[in-house]
C-alpha cells in the first residue's frame, strides 16, 4: 500500500516537474541533440564488438562504454544511461531521474521524452531504451554459458538480464545546463 502511495505521488509530481518551468519543446530537442552521440557510437562499438562474439562484446561495452559516455559528454553537457535493473553499479540513477523512470515502469502510455527541473542552472532530459534484437544477445532470459559466466566474473551484481525484443530497459539522459 505505502508503495503504491509512493508511486501514485511520483506520477504526479513528474508533470509538474517538468512543464510548469521549462520550455519543454526546447529542452526535448536539446536533450535528444545531446544524447545521440553517444547513441551511434555506443551502437556502433556494441556492433563491432559483437563481430568478435557476444563474450568479447561484453568486455567491450564494459570498457568502451564509459569512455563513449565521456566523450559525447561537451560544453558542459553529462550524458549517460541509467536503468533499475543495473548492469554497471556506476550508472545508478540519480534522483532527478527516479521519478522519470517510476513513471516510464508503471505507464507504457507515457513512454516518451521527458524533462525535468534539477536545479536552477540545469535541466535534465530522459529519453527511454527499449530493447532490441541485437540486445537481447547479452540481455536476455537465455544466455550462453560462457557469457553467463563472463557476466558473472565483470558484473558480480548483474541485474540486466531476462529482458525480451520492446521490452523497456532504461533511459539515455543528459544534464543541461541552462544559459
């Protein structure tokens, strides 16, 4: 019950959040800009990496993954990925995206860019990641064994598996700052 109060007052608080400060249409189109560098070129590495097979993809995203981040990450802009069910511990989700991602796992309906007010000189935008074929090679409910064990040994924590093709993963976000 005390959950689903939760829940029920974050759904709530994003709209308000999100609309009643901010030019919204401004903020989505920036925040897209933002995040597609890292979009094509954590693709294009995962693609890549996945021509040497799935247990080497692993330790590509592992090691490239975080550096992609970093370089799409300009002119005071911090782009990442986040999701509940991690893989990497460091890309925990922050606060402002908590109650983004609380509505994008209770309301298929709302799956769509949003923004948010995290303080006075930044605005934070959150796209959603649904899963795709490719994807599901290191994300789904039937891996390989030694990719299992691959993830086993890189991600002792690991949480991001048993997905399936459309399921929603996660979120691409930036943090903007506002001039």
């Amino acid at each position: 019950m005390l959950r689903s109060a939760v829940i029920l007052s974050l759904l709530v608080a994003v709209p308000a959040c999100t609309s009643s400060k901010l030019n919204e249409t401004k903020w989505k189109a920036a925040g897209a800009e933002a995040v597609l560098p890292l979009k094509k070129s954590l693709k294009g590495a995962l693609v890549s990496g996945l021509e040497n097979g799935p247990v080497a993809a692993v330790s590509t995203c592992q090691i490239e993954a975080p550096k992609l981040a970093a370089e799409a990450s300009l002119g005071g802009v911090t782009v990442g990925r986040s999701s509940r069910k991690l893989r990497n511990p460091s890309n925990a989700a922050k606060p402002w995206m908590q109650p983004i991602l609380d509505v994008y796992e209770t309301d298929p309906e709302r799956r769509e860019p949003a923004v948010a007010a995290i303080d006075k000189n930044t605005v934070g935008y959150a796209e959603p990641i649904f899963m795709q074929p490719l994807c599901v090679t290191c994300h789904g409910a039937d891996l390989a064994p030694d990719l299992q064990a691959k993830l086993d040994e890189l991600y002792p924590t690991d949480q991001a598996t048993g997905y399936a093709a459309g399921d929603f993963r996660g979120i691409f976000w930036a943090e903007l700052p506002r001039n």
